[in-house]
C-alpha cells in the first residue's frame, strides 16, 4: 500500500513519557513546542501546532517556524484551567512549493502563462477554506491568471506580499502527517507560586500545656498574613489512635497524658473524615477555614493514608490491612525505625476497589464539606504509583482546583514519578543542598531538564521530620540565608514555622530529628515574638508578591562570581518585564566580597548602559554600567535582592 505521508514529524517537544503523562503549566503561561520535521526531495514543508482545551469543540492552530537543521518551533498560550491537548501536524506545501517556484522564473524573465494556470488551481482549493472577506480578492487573482492580456497584472500579483500572505493564512492540506496528542494539565496560580507555614493546632493554646483548638488557630491567622504566607498547612485533625501510642521522642510507651503523633490516624472518636474533639468540632473547622480565606490564607489539610490499631476501618474492613500469621496487623516499618502506633494500608488486598474508592471519598469529603482545596500528602511513595494518578484525576474531574504537594523524600526517579502523576508540587531535596556548587546543579536539573514540564518544587528548609545537620549548629545568617534561598530560587517554598522562626536546633544526638519533637508532644511557643528573621521573612514574603520573576521557578540562570562563596543568579518573567538579581553570601560566619557578572546579553543591553539595581531588601540603589560588579555581604544581612531597572 502506497504511503503518501511524505513528511516525518518526530521529537515533539514538550512531553512526558511520549505523551503517557500531561505537563503541568497555569494559566496565563506559554507552551513552547518544538519538533523536527522534513521530508524527502526539495519540496517546501509546512508545519502548524494545532490545541484545545478539553471541552473546546474546535481546534486552534499556529503556524510553526523552521529554525535551524529541520527544527522547528511554535508557542500557544493556555488561558484557564483544565486539560488541554495539542498535536503538531506537517505536509508538503504544494501551492508554497509552486510560489516559490514562479517567483524564481519570474525574476528570471521567463515566461509563466502556464504555471500561472496552475496556481488558479490552487486559489480554487483556497477558496473553498478561507473566509468571505478574502473571495473578492482570490476571484480577481483567478481571473487575470487565466487572462493573457493581464499578464504583466497577473505576475505583479503573484509576487506581491499580499499573495503570499493568502498562501500562508490558508494552507491546502493534500496529505498531513500529524504526531501523537500530547496533554497540559492547567492548575491554578498557587500551584507554581505558593507561601506555606506548618505547625501543630495542639501546640496553639496561650496557656502552658494545655490542647490548643481551633480557635486558638483563628488567633494566629493576622500574624501568619503579616508574615505573608498564603497556605497554612496542618498536621493531621483527626482522632489519634489510643492503642501502640507513642509518648515523648518516640517513645514506645505513652505515659497517661501523652497525646501521640497525629499520623496515628482513628479512634473510639472516629477515622479520617472526622475531627481530634479536643481541637474541636467540624464546624469550628469550617469556621476556621472560612477565617483563613479572609486573610487570603488557604488551610491546607494532610491526607495521611494509614491507620492507628484502633482506627474503625480495621473492624469494618479488616481485609484492608495485612495480617500476620499470629492474628496479629504487621505495624509500618521503616528498619530500623518502628512505628507500632500505624497500620499500614495493605493495597494488594483483593477489596481493592473499594478501598480506592473509600480513600477517594475522604478526599472529596474534605473538600465538598469544608472547602478545602489543598492536600499535602503524607509518604506518597509508599503507595501504588497508579493509585495517585487515579485519585488525582477522579478528584480534578469534580474539582480542578484543588491541589496536591507531595511529601516524599526518597529516590529520585520515585519522587519524579509522583509528580509524573499529576501531583501539583513536590517536596525536594533542597533541605540537604548547602554549598553554592550543591544548589546550583540541583536547580539547573530541576530547571534545564524534562523535571521543568512535571516537577514543580517546594523548597522547605526543615519540616517536623527533618532537623537538618546545617541548621542544627546553624546562627542567625544561616536562617536567613537558608530562607532566602528557598524562597528566591524556587516560587513555592515553606517551613516549619514557630521552630524555624525561632531558630530551634536542638536535635537527637546523632540524627536530623528535632529533639522533644512536637510531633509527639504539646510545645508552648511565644506566638508574639518578633525578632530580625521574622521581620526579614516577612519583608521577602512582600517582594515576592510584588515581582512576577520570582512567582515562577524555570526562568533562572546563574552568574559567574570570581568568589565560590559569593553565589548570583538571574530570574525573569515569561514577557521579561520583572527581572530580579539575588547575589547571597554562603559563609555565615563571615564577611565575603568580590566580582559579579551581569548577564548583559539577557537583559538586551551592552556594557555601558546604565543599570539601576534596587536593593528590595534595604531600599538602597546602585548604577551599574559595566558587566563585573562589585559585591561584599556581611552575614548580618548576607544577601541583595535586586530588582533591576533598564
């Protein structure tokens, strides 16, 4: 059988997995698509992107541009959420191919009567395609190519720029080679860009010792916008399990008024779509929650997918958990660690459509009784990778506004698959990146590789979990530091608040644990203080509300320095009308100081233009001309934050 697909369409640029899994962009931003398209002989080839958002009926379609050595390009912009697909198609343009062809003759004097015939061909075909508003001018062409005696009007108009526009606009497709359909899934703006601060609604009360609630909570929503966070992330609300509690540093035997680790989810009081009665009752939550969006703060809930031993669904559905040969539920492991107080979900269970479908229901519980419309996920990567993809989907289908962070600090390509299945954000390795070397390759992969269409990072200096080794010796300039790096490299970032603001070090001799942790135990923390890291937390938190450039991740390039402890980088918005220089002092216990290089060819300028480089830290300013500049940071403020003005 006769192929007549002459043209090759192949490395269609952006996808994932040849198109399995989708991109993730916002609205508002650009599909850059790239692919190498050809054909054999010397016809000419065209090439367009044609996309849709899922419920479109009809197509959009954008001419591509060749490039260099057979590429080519075209971008298209996506305008609100949902799924969107987009194809690339390429064919031989025949009426392109005759154009170019009589043009050539023409300007070499030769005679054209015929080939001029053969292009009224062509205009018949085009009209059929394009609008009313251009037939006027196609019957005029139509007609003096077919009269000999308009010959000299009829080869000014096949030459004139006018008529290959026609051709251009409308393109007669004889054969089309088209590509696979590729997906973009489309979030909301606070997936890319987000502000997080966590801690513990027990650990609320302003009297020592006793259960905070969630009105206590309410009491911390103005200090929580004044730092300018916009997601307040909470352990897990739910009843905790009385059987196998842990006490104080993970003890294995809970003394009488130890009140656990919230991810020992289920009691006598109820399982994972009900609410710790001593923190209060649903509508408190609500009541909270709908406080919170007043502040322009969203409360992000945990969705922790395992039970303590009395949690209810092990009597009502005890097929969901794997059991041992004495009669006993194997307890979750992670050796040499034990978690006696949680069960884990035993997905291989031959119930397991109705254990997905039950997990599901708790998601869309939350999120249809109280509104919630952010999850961060409990050890993602302990459960079936195909199992996410599913609920993330079945969730986004009522409700694609709602998000979901990934929290699993594991191996790389298992961190890189969660997110392939449509986690919103991901928790990453940023915690353990330290020196300029460490940072600047970790960002450039998570940047400058495929990672940018799938894996959008959360940088989180220390979570309950982690007590970083660098933090635990840390002083003040490396909080500071710390912060600003997360919080200027990548838009979405976090911490472990009253801990981190606080600059609590203390750690399990020997681990990355914080020691007394708050994960099993009341911590009274002074919620009025107010101290330099605080105030230089909020002041970033601002900037980064104020400049498009850091409200995004991918657009950053770094700077050579002449000092390996002095790091510089470059971050610019998609339209480049907010440009940001962050040049940081990684030696936090002593004053650095050297030379800079500018990215003039970025920024479009040539040595000698004035730049006025506006410190958004300290207010101060600066004319920079050439493309090394002078920098010295003391660990007292051990960063500038420059917007830069042309």
């Amino acid at each position: 059988m006769q192929n007549k697909e002459r043209v090759i369409v192949e490395n269609v640029q952006p996808q994932v997995n040849k198109g399995a899994f989708y991109i993730k962009r916002v609205p508002g931003e650009k599909v850059m698509v790239t692919a190498d398209i050809f054909s054999d002989g010397h016809d000419i080839v065209s090439a367009s992107v044609k996309y849709k958002a899922q419920k479109d009926k009809k197509w959009r379609e954008i001419r591509m541009t060749p490039t260099v050595n057979d590429a080519w390009k075209a971008n298209f912009i996506v305008e609100r959420e949902g799924l969107y697909a987009y194809v690339v198609e390429g064919w031989v343009d025949h009426a392109l191919n005759w154009h170019h062809g009589i043009v050539l003759k023409i300007n070499d004097g030769q005679q054209v009567q015929s080939e001029l015939l053969e292009g009224a061909e062509y205009l018949v075909a085009i009209k059929k395609i394009s609008p009313n508003r251009e037939h006027v001018y196609i019957n005029n062409c139509i007609a003096i190519f077919g009269d000999s005696s308009k010959y000299q009007q009829a080869i000014a108009e096949v030459s004139s720029e006018k008529f290959h526009k026609l051709l251009l606009d409308y393109p007669v497709k004889t054969t089309i080679t088209s590509s696979a359909s590729f997906g973009v899934n489309v979030e909301r703006l606070k997936a890319r860009f987000s502000t997080w601060y966590e801690f513990f609604p027990r650990s609320t009360s302003e009297e020592k010792n006793k259960h905070g609630t969630f009105k206590d909570c309410e009491r911390l929503l103005p200090k929580v916008a004044e730092m300018g966070f916009d997601v307040l992330y909470f352990p897990p609300v739910h009843p905790i399990g009385e059987i196998n509690r842990k006490g104080k540093n993970n003890a294995t035997n809970a003394q009488k008024n130890d009140v656990g680790s919230p991810w020992g989810i289920g009691s006598k009081h109820g399982g994972h779509k009900a609410i710790h009665p001593d923190l209060g009752n649903l509508d408190d939550f609500k009541q909270l929650v709908k406080k919170a969006k007043d502040f322009k703060i969203e409360i992000a809930m945990d969705f922790a997918l395992q039970c303590a031993p009395d949690h209810p669904y092990v009597k009502e559905h005890p097929k969901w958990f794997k059991w041992r040969p004495d009669g006993t539920v194997q307890y979750a492991e992670n050796p040499p660690k034990k978690y006696q107080d949680i069960l884990p979900i035993y997905f291989e269970t031959d119930d397991w459509k109705n254990l997905w479908e039950e997990l599901l229901s708790i998601a869309l519980y939350w999120v249809e009784e109280c509104g919630i419309g952010i999850f961060r996920v409990d050890n993602p990567h302990t459960k079936p990778f195909n199992f996410w993809g599913w609920l993330i989907a079945e969730v986004k289908k009522k409700h694609p506004e709602v998000l979901f962070l990934s929290e699993a600090f594991t191996k790389p390509k298992v961190m890189q698959e969660l997110g392939k299945q449509g986690f919103s954000q991901s928790y990453t390795y940023f915690t353990w990146r330290n020196t300029k070397e460490e940072l600047t390759s970790y960002v450039n992969e998570l940047t400058k590789t495929e990672q940018k269409e799938y894996y959008r990072p959360n940088f989180w200096p220390n979570t309950p979990d982690i007590n970083p080794y660098a933090l635990q010796t840390a002083n003040e300039a490396m909080y500071l530091q710390k912060y600003f790096l997360a919080a200027t490299l990548s838009s979405n970032t976090g911490i472990y608040g009253p801990v981190f603001e606080q600059m609590v070090c203390d750690a399990v001799p020997g681990k990355e644990e914080y020691n007394s942790s708050e994960k099993y135990q009341i911590q009274n923390w002074d919620w009025n203080l107010e101290n330099k890291l605080t105030r230089i937390i909020a002041k970033i938190n601002q900037i980064r509300k104020q400049n498009t450039s850091l409200q995004q991740t991918n657009n950053i390039d770094f700077c050579d320095t002449d000092n390996d402890m002095l790091m510089a980088y470059y971050k610019y918005d998609d339209q480049k009308s907010n440009e940001t220089f962050m040049v940081v002092n990684m030696d936090a216990n002593k004053m650095k100081q050297g030379w800079v290089k500018m990215p003039l060819h970025q920024l479009g300028v040539q040595e000698g233009h004035q730049l006025r480089m506006e410190d958004l830290i300290t207010g101060s300013s600066y004319i920079w001309d050439k493309e090394w500049n002078y920098i010295e940071l003391h660990p007292a403020l051990p960063f500038h934050l420059f917007k830069i003005h042309k």
